[in-house]
C-alpha cells in the first residue's frame, strides 16, 4: 500500500532512503538492478537489510512485470509509520535532452531558430544538444573531470527507457509521488502538503567527485557501518543513491540536519536553462565544498 502523507514533515520519525541503481532490460552478465535502503532516525542513517533482495535480481522481473509503487514499497519489508518519508535516488537519466525530443517527435533536426548542434570530439562534445542535456553539461562544466555517460550517445540508453517506463507506470498504478524537476514543487504552496515519496535522478560518479560528499564521516553515522559495502559495483553504486537521496532531502527540508551535505538544485543552473531543465530533468548531486562557500 502508498505511504501515507504527513504536512508535518519535519516532525517525521523516521525518513528513508532508497538507492536503485538500474540495470538492461533483460539484466544478464553484469548489468543488474540492485537495492540499497537507509533509514534516518534518532540514531543517524543506518542501512536497512532487505529480505525479499539477495544476489543479482531484475528489478521487473521481480515485480511480475507490473512495476507499482505499492509492490516497490512491499517489497522492501518495512513497516513504514504515517509520518514517514521516503525518497528513492535513481541511477538512470529520467528524462532526454529538448532536442533529442524534438528530433525523435517530429522527425525534425531541430526546431526553427535553434543553434545547429556541435559535433565535437573530446570535451567539446558536451556541448552537442542533441546528446547531452542542461544538467549533464552543469556537472562537466562545474565539477567533473570528463564528460558524463549520455542516454543518447553512450550505452545507458536502455537503463534511461527502463527507469522511465517503470516510473510511469508506477504513476499510472495510482502510486503518490513527487519527482522533480518535472513536477512543480508542492512545499513553495502554503498549505500544501509534502509526499510521502519522492524520486529523483541521482549520478555515484558525479556523487563521488564531490568533496562535500566523499569526505562527510555524518554520512557513515559513528558505530554504525553498512552491511558490506565493498560489494559489487552495481550494489556499492545502489548505497551512493541512496546516500545522495540523503543529501537531497537534507537540501529541500525533509531531513533537518545541517551536517548532511547540500545538493546542486535547478535553481543553480542559469535562469534561461529552467524552462528546459523541467522536461530534460536534473541530476541531483552533492556540492563541492567551495560551491557551498
């Protein structure tokens, strides 16, 4: 069953995070979904193990093929109390860049008007619009040393069309949930109330090229270690989703605690790119300390 919904949300008891790292559609060799879940409570963030989760599983596969929130929310075990918070940080791009849209909707290079996109080679090929979307070029341009994986051009395009598809039909199932940038932000409207569950686009790599992020011991709360970390990789990438779900509610005022790092929000992004950022989506990541000053 959904959570319920609390306006109360600073007063939560406990808030959870859930880190899904997206494997292919088929998953085989070592492209596989994988789970990670934390809790946030009096005690600081601690992982929670999941008893219906063990070895390499596909996530669809798991749920029959009819991917519901209800049945994520089951699956996971937990006995979550109305005051609740969940938010799940999704290792997949959950949306495509405005002119891939266009291109593949209308069968058009671009709309009229718009700059022809650059073809480049190396670190000029972030600028290519019909490859690389706003958020992807923030990141490049403000905090990682190479380019980051495009759903275009690089070999995540089927991980993209799986999230996304099982998140719409997760939506259509009558599942509650909040995921930005796409949906307009409920707790900027007075008496509005908060969701319960949140889903956002999350990035290990650009997480972990974060100093913020990498060097906050709060995250690895004191004599409470995650269950085997040192895992495979596509389990070690579901805990930096799950980490950076933490960092974000952190930023946005579910959690209240100043010593969680902050995330880049869409905000930060040049105004005039917004408009675009809200169909393209937005990688939530952690900000580097200087960022921060």
């Amino acid at each position: 069953m959904d959570l319920e919904v609390s306006a109360d949300f600073r007063c939560m008891s406990r808030c959870w995070f859930l880190g899904w790292d997206v494997g292919s559609w088929m998953c085989s060799g070592t492209s596989w979904d994988a789970l990670r879940l934390l809790c946030y409570d009096e005690n600081g963030l601690a992982e929670v193990h999941i008893a219906n989760w063990q070895g390499r599983v596909n996530l669809l596969k798991k749920m029959k093929f009819q991917p519901k929130l209800a049945s994520l929310v089951d699956l996971l075990g937990v006995q979550f109390q109305a005051k609740d918070k969940l938010v799940i940080g999704v290792d997949a791009p959950l949306g495509w860049p405005v002119a891939f849209q266009e291109l593949t909707n209308s069968g058009e290079r671009l709309t009229s008007g718009k700059e022809d996109p650059q073809f480049g080679v190396g670190d000029s090929f972030i600028s290519n619009p019909l490859v690389y979307r706003k958020t992807e070029q923030f990141l490049k341009n403000e905090l990682l040393p190479r380019r980051p994986l495009s759903a275009v051009a690089d070999g995540i395009g089927g991980h993209a069309s799986k999230a996304q598809y099982m998140l719409k039909c997760m939506r259509e199932s009558r599942g509650i949930f909040y995921c930005p940038p796409f949906d307009r932000p409920p707790f900027d409207i007075p008496g509005n109330e908060i969701p319960s569950v949140t889903i956002i686009e999350v990035y290990p790599s650009a997480s972990k090229a974060s100093d913020s992020y990498t060097g906050k011991s709060i995250l690895w709360s004191e004599g409470r270690e995650y269950n085997n970390f040192e895992q495979r990789e596509d389990s070690i990438d579901a805990m930096h989703c799950a980490l950076t779900a933490a960092c974000y509610a952190a930023t946005v005022g579910i959690l209240d605690d100043e010593s969680i790092p902050k995330v880049w929000l869409p905000e930060d992004a040049e105004e005039n790119n917004l408009i675009t950022i809200q169909s393209e989506g937005w990688i939530y990541c952690p900000k580097p300390s200087l960022a921060c000053l």
